[in-house]
C-alpha cells in the first residue's frame, strides 16, 4: 500500500519562502506547500499540493491571455492556494 514514491516527488517541488520560483511568494505557508511554477508568453502556471485540514489537496492552476504580465496572475494563484489551505 501507500505511494513510496510521494516524498521524493514532493522534495522535487518548491517550497515557499525557500531559493528558487516560490523565493517571495506564499509566506507563511512554508511547511504546507510545494509547488511548480511555470511562464511562457501570456501564460502563467501553478501546480502542486497544499496540506489543509482535511488532508493533502492537489491542484493546478493555468490562467492564460495574460496582458500586463503575471504579477496579478500569480496573486490569484497565491490567494487560491491559501484558500485552499485555510491560512
């Protein structure tokens, strides 16, 4: 039973608040979440899972047609995901 698998995936994603895409965003979330970002011209992405009250939620976000870059994008992102995680 199980997924062996599950902490090498998750230790493969980042984490808020540490090096990397998630450096300056989701504060407070730093042991609840990791995540994947992704950019491309007019797109941005964010995939991961968020450990809430219920258990672990997976999730992904993909908003497209950006035209003032991904600043806002990634605030909806960021607010969904703390939605998610009920902090």
């Amino acid at each position: 039973g199980g997924r062996p698998w599950a902490p090498l995936f998750l230790d493969a994603l980042a984490a808020p608040g540490a090096s990397g895409t998630l450096e300056r965003r989701l504060p407070g979330l730093e042991e609840s979440v990791r995540a994947k970002t992704g950019t491309i011209s007019g797109v941005s992405n964010l995939a991961g899972v968020v450990e809430a009250p219920g258990g672990r939620i997976a999730f992904a976000i993909l908003i497209s047609q950006l035209r003032e870059g991904s600043s806002g994008a990634q605030g909806f992102q960021d607010d969904f995901v703390r939605l998610l995680s009920r902090k």
